[in-house]
C-alpha cells in the first residue's frame, strides 16, 4: 500500500476511535452498587439479603468516635456535629445520646400520649400528675434545668423524653455531658446514611461530609475522627482494590512495553500493535453504553483484563511475518487459526452471559465485542499499516537452540493419563472445604480494623448485621400488632440474655389498636383541669402554665390512629419504613438483633409463632445465594465447554486434532484446580472466571501448536509468538498473584498457573515435530 494511503488509513482508524471515545466519555453511566455481580434471588430470603445488604439499616449504619480532645470540648463537638448533620440530607438519622426534641415532628406531638406507653401503666389523675409535678420541681434546680423548663408547659410528664429514650438503642453508652461516651473517652455518634451501604462511592462521599463538617467546627480539625460500619468497610475494599491495582497495572504496563521491544524492537510496531486491542476496548464499551443505561465499575475493571486476550492477536500476526512477504499475505494464511481462537475464546466468555447475573452479563458483552472488533481490526487494518521491511523472528540463533530442544522433547503417550493421576492425587490430599461460600473472604480487612469495629459496636449496642427476625402478616397494621404480641416474649430472650437486644418495629409505632386503647385512657378537658388543680395545689406552679398539655390532650383524644405512612412525616420515620417492607402482596416486619449469645433460643422463639414469625440468617442466606449462584456458573461453564468442543471439531475437521487442542486445555485446568486445592486454596467464584481467562489463552497456545506445517521455520515463528504471549500473560498476571486483595490474587495466581500448565502441556501434547526432515525458508 503507498505510503499517502497508509497515512490516510492510520488517520482515518485513529479518528473513528477519538470520535467513539468521545461518544463514549459523553454517555457513558458507571455504576458501583457490587449488589449487580450477586445472582438474581430465587427465594424470600435471598430477595430479602439482597435488599438488606444493601438497603438496610444495619448495612447503612456509621459508627463514629471523636478523640484527642478532653471529655468537655468532645461533648460539645458532638453536640455540634449532630446539629449539623441532621440538617444534611445525606443523613437519614443521627444519634449521640443528647436529648432531642427534633425526634418527633412538632405536628405530632400530640400523638406522643398514643405513642408512649405510660397510659398502659398510668392514668392521668390527680395523684400520677402530682407525682410527676414533684419530680419536675425536683429537676428545677438540677444542672438540667434549663432542658425541663422549655418543655414543663407543654408536656409535663416528659412523654417526649419517654419516646426518645424508648427509640434510643436498646443498649446505649454511658451518657456525660449530655452525650454517649466510650470507657476509652471518646464522644460516640451513630449516623444512619441514606446512600445504599453497598454504594461505595455515596458512602465515601457520606463519610467525606461528617469529616468536613466535623473540621469546620471551632477545634474540629484538631479532634480525630475514627469510623466504622459496613459502608466505610466497602469504601477501605473498594480503595484499596483500585491503589493495587493502578499500581500493579502501571509496573505491568511498563514492563509489558519493555518486552514487546526486546521481542521485535521497533517502535513503530508496538505502536501498531496496541491500536486493535484499543479498537477492541473502545468498542465493548460502546457496546455496553448503547445496552445498559449503566456499567458496573468493576465490569470495566476486569472487562480490560480478560480482553488481554487480545493482545495475542497483533503478536501473532508481528511473530509470523516472513523476511520479504506482505503482511496482507502473511495474515491471510494465519487467519483461519486465529478465526477459530476468537471465535472460541467468545464461546468461553458466553458462559458470563449465561450465569443471569448483571455484572456478568455485561462482561460478556464487552469482552465479545471487545475480542471481535480486536481480531476483525488485526486482520483487516493492521496489515496494511505494518512496515514492509521486517525482521524474520525464524532467524535468531537462540530460537533455533529454543526450538531443537522443544522438539527433542519426549513426548510419551501416556502423559496425559499421568497428568490425570497427579490430578486425582492432589485432590485427594487437599483439605478443608472445596469451594469458598463465604462472601466476606473475599474481601477482607485488616485486623486492627475489625477489632475497631467490634469495640465500637460493643460500645454503641449497635445491631448485628447478621440476623433478622423477620415477621410476616397481610398488613402494615397486623404486623405491628403482631410485633406488640411479640415484645414480652423478646424481653424474656433478652433478661435471660439469650441475646443482647431485639428491635421490632412496634418500638416505634404501635399498632391501631394500641393506640385507640391509650387513647380512650385520656380524660376529657373537665376532668384533666381538675386533676391539675390537685395536683399543683401547694406546688408553685401558676394555674395556666399547663394550658398547652391541656390542649394537646385534648386533640389527642380525636385524632385517627397513627399510621406508618403519616409517620414518616418524623425523622425516624425513615428508620420505620426500614422495618416494614411489602412483599408479594403481603408485609414483612424486621427486627434488628443485637448481641446473640444463644441462636438456638432465637430459634424456639420463631418455632412457637405458628409460621409468621422467622429467624432470618443473612449468612447462611448469602452462602445459599454464593452456591446458586456457582451452580449456574457452572452448568453454563459446562454447555460452553460442549459447544467449544464442536466448534473445534468442526474448525479443524478432525477429531484427533481437536483432542491436540482440547485435552491440554482440559488437563491444565484441572491441574490448576488441584495445586491450588493442595495449598489450601478454597475455590471461590473469582478462581471461576478466572479459569475461564487461563483457559481462553491456552487455547490458543494450543491451537496453534497443532498447527499443521512441516515447516520448521514457521514453527520457531509459532514458538516466538507463544513465548511472547506467555511471558506477557505471566508479568500481568504474575503481579496480579502478590496483591494483598484476595479478588486480585485469586485471578494473578489462578491465570498464571494455568498460563504455565497450559504452555507446558501444549508443547508435550503436540504432534512431533520432525524439524530434521522439514524445509528450511
């Protein structure tokens, strides 16, 4: 092609991939919620982990420590970072400990002689109210009196304070200075964000507000900030996945670079070499953009690392090139080979789109886009920009040694039964369970932070995030009163401390019934004036200071039942819609469990509720979704294997040489399986896809090991195209196999063992090669 035409060519190619990166950059959406790389729920209890991981109060919970400071200047920067959170929007609910008259909207305040439950115990006649009149009096002249004072008229017998306390947590910090505080003499805070717990970057912008709003108070910036809770543990995962990452990624790079220089040296055409593979990138993201109205992060992340299959397209084609020939003419003899490795690495990656899982769905498509467009773009732009004049790799003299050794090698043909025997051996030997069924291995945290997060915890009473008590009726209303019908029997759990504390979401909102029996307990306006008359008869409390109570009583006695619609209306009202969830035509209630000590009596305490009442375990659940979830893995792993099987078959057109191909392949990877069970390794779902990624590249080193060619030159040239495949698989993936992050190590050790068995084992595998008898070029 002339050189004005190649110019245009290259211009042209660079210009089609600005225009769709810009296209790209404009409309593409990236998602973070990690709940899209779960598989679908099938059952109540999967639909219902799926929503609490990510959606659930536990899930969305921050537990905060402020230090560094005395006990007084910590109280008052508590009491300040409160205030200003609970203005931002960010924050569904914010507790230290304070007293806070803010809990129930003022428009509902006189609904608080329905929602408390002294009218359960009490009556308002003469002798409660002057008993409860002492007691004001009595705190007059406390260090809290002016807390009392500004609620005295309204509310006399503090039902207010009553509520707060009783929507507190069940198991609160010691209070001082107004505020909870740890046994170490931290200023403890409890902030309930609204961003999805499984929402890494919502929660990191969560826990960016509290720090700057904790800087911008008067000593805040010199006070320390320490957080916990399961959005802050996916903010540390989520960070120091991508800092491995970046930098693991930009030593491979280099190196990367480093070797296809010592390996064709030329500039130019490395240059050449990279532009299918980012042809390949840009389109899968494009595909991706025009079908998903958002694209998972992680889907990008390890959608680039899989299609590092496709830089073996351009090596291919640069190792091959003969002295003289034209690369048009070059390719166009390898192409059929390097049809049947991309239509089979694709037929491999369907086994994403086939597991019904979004994030893997996703990965697929852009990984088969990517792996199409990249070879399409090899075979019919790349050869008309590569330089004429190249250097024949058949050439050196060390290939040649490299290349006599090989085929010197004995090739028995019992090494694939042997191979099978040390399989069996090493699976025999490994120990502990097989599979990984435990998500959070996956991604854990260092020490010091777990043993922060249980003290704190411990120090909050803050809820477990493992097990719900999960109560089923046909209506909001019939599951609080079932929750009502419950608590005596959760009281009896927790004196004999069975566990800690059990939240149920009648501690916030009584049923109907409850409320229209206190209601009717309200006496009428004649008779709760006389009953304050006596009872401040020799109190030094003015006759009309109590007007506003009389009033509110009074409007309490017609108001309707309180509903959890007109509740949400109140700050907490949010935390109630948490506890009820609607599903299927029917209403679930969940309680939240503190502290559990004796999950057997939890246990009894479901049994004995007649089925509408369950404990729920977001473990076992999670770990029973992990199992469904492999299941489809691997029945779709196996129909893949079926078709690549035919479509080997075919492409060659013997059975015998598709056994050349497919037996290393198969071999390497149960080898892979086996070391990796003898070290102790458990298998999870990321060895899975990984071991599709290991297998996709053997594939093609055996593929083209059984290519069929008496020529011993061409078969150096297959030998310098596989080696520098195999060596640029191994310094990625080498890498990825130190990272500290188990995702990152279980595909760096996984790919790189596979690399190595299937290279190995596609040279012995391979027909002979007779280079005595074989022309030289």
């Amino acid at each position: 092609m002339p050189l004005r035409a190649r110019v245009a060519l290259l211009a042209g190619w660079l210009l089609v991939l600005a225009l769709l990166g810009l296209w790209v950059v404009k409309h593409l959406q990236v998602g973070t919620d990690l709940r899209s790389f779960m598989p679908a729920p099938t059952t109540p209890d999967q639909r219902l982990l799926m929503e609490q991981v990510g959606e659930g109060p536990g899930s969305r919970l921050l537990l905060l420590a402020i230090t560094g400071k005395d006990e007084a200047t910590l109280a008052k920067l508590s009491q300040a970072l409160a205030a200003k959170l609970k203005a931002d929007p960010r924050y569904a609910q914010v507790l230290n400990g304070s007293f806070d008259l803010t809990a129930l909207d003022p428009k509902l305040l006189p609904y608080r002689y329905l929602l408390s439950p002294t009218l359960d115990t009490h009556a308002l006649d003469a002798a409660f109210l002057g008993d409860e009149l002492q007691q004001r009096l009595d705190e007059l002249g406390s260090p809290a009196a002016s807390l009392f004072k500004g609620l005295l008229p309204r509310d006399p017998t503090l039902e207010v304070l009553k509520l707060a306390q009783r929507w507190a947590p069940a198991r609160s910090p010691q209070i001082r200075d107004g505020v909870w505080f740890s046994p170490q003499g931290e200023a403890l805070l409890l902030v309930q964000t609204r961003a999805p717990g499984f929402d890494p970057d919502a929660q990191q912008a969560a826990i960016g507000g509290i720090e700057e709003a904790l800087h911008g108070l008067p000593g805040g910036r010199e006070a320390k900030l320490i957080v916990s809770g399961p959005g802050y543990f996916s903010v540390v995962a989520s960070s120091q996945t991508r800092d491995q990452a970046d930098w693991i990624g930009r030593i491979s790079t280099v190196g990367f670079i480093v070797l296809l220089l010592l390996a064709y040296r030329s500039i130019g055409s490395l240059l050449l070499a990279a532009l299918p593979v980012a042809s390949g990138a840009l389109a899968g993201i494009a595909a991706l953009t025009l079908i998903y109205p958002q694209v998972h992060g992680i889907t990008l992340a390890f959608g680039f690392t899989l299609l590092g299959v496709a830089q073996e397209y351009p090596i291919r084609v640069l190792s091959h090139r003969r002295a003289g020939e034209d690369a048009v003419a070059s390719v166009r003899d390898l192409w059929p080979l390097l049809l049947t490795a991309i239509a089979s690495a694709c037929i491999a990656y369907l086994a994403f789109y086939a597991s019904g899982v979004n994030g893997l769905k996703q990965l697929a498509v852009f990984t088969i886009v990517g792996l199409l467009a990249a070879g399409f773009s090899t075979r019919y732009l790349l050869p008309y920009l590569l330089p004429t004049r190249v250097r024949d790799v058949a050439a050196l003299p060390w290939l040649k040694r490299l290349r006599g050794a090989v085929d010197n090698l004995p090739r028995p043909r019992w090494i694939p039964w042997a191979v099978a025997v040390v399989i069996v051996v090493l699976l025999a030997l490994g120990r502990g369970p097989f599979w990984q069924n435990d998500l959070a291995a996956l991604t854990p945290l260092p020490t010091d932070l777990l043993l922060r997060d249980a003290r704190l915890r411990s120090a909050l009473g803050a809820p477990d995030v493992r097990y719900l008590l999960v109560l089923e009726a046909a209506t909001p209303e019939a599951v609080l009163a079932l929750s009502e019908k419950l608590e005596p029997k959760v009281d009896v759990l927790v004196a004999n401390k069975a566990v800690d504390a059990i939240e149920l979401p009648s501690r916030y909102l009584p049923s109907a019934t409850s409320q229209h029996a206190r209601q009717q307990k309200l006496p009428d306006r004649a008779s709760l004036e006389q009953s304050l008359a006596e009872a401040t008869d020799g109190l030094p409390f003015r006759r009309d200071l109590f007007a506003p109570f009389v009033a509110d009583v009074e409007t309490a006695r017609s108001l309707p039942p309180l509903t959890p619609k007109a509740f949400a209306a109140s700050p907490l009202g949010q935390r109630l819609a948490a506890m009820l969830v609607e599903r299927d035509g029917h209403w679930l209630g969940l309680g939240t469990v503190s502290g559990v000590h004796d999950a057997a009596a939890l246990a009894t305490l479901a049994r004995g509720s007649g089925g509408t009442v369950r404990v729920l375990d977001l473990k076992g659940a999670a770990e029973s979704l992990v199992v469904a979830y492999r299941t489809r893995i691997l029945q779709a792993l196996l129909a893949a294997t079926i078709l690549l099987v035919l479509t080997i078959s075919l492409a060659l057109r013997s059975l015998r040489r598709a056994w050349h191909v497919l037996a290393p392949m198969t071999l390497a990877t149960f080898l892979v399986l086996a070391v990796e069970r003898v070290a102790g390794v458990q298998i999870s779902l990321f060895h899975l896809v990984a071991l599709i990624l290991a297998g996709g590249l053997g594939l093609h080193y055996a593929l083209f090991f059984e290519r069929d060619t008496g020529n011993a030159a061409e078969q150096r040239r297959t030998l310098h195209a596989t080696l520098v495949c195999v060596l640029s698989a191994l310094l990625v993936f080498g890498m990825l196999a130190w990272a500290t992050i188990p995702v990152l190590r279980a595909i760096g050790l996984t790919v790189s063992l596979g690399v190595a068995f299937h290279f190995c084992l596609s040279i012995l595998m391979a027909p002979h090669a007779q280079a005595e008898h074989a022309a030289e070029e």
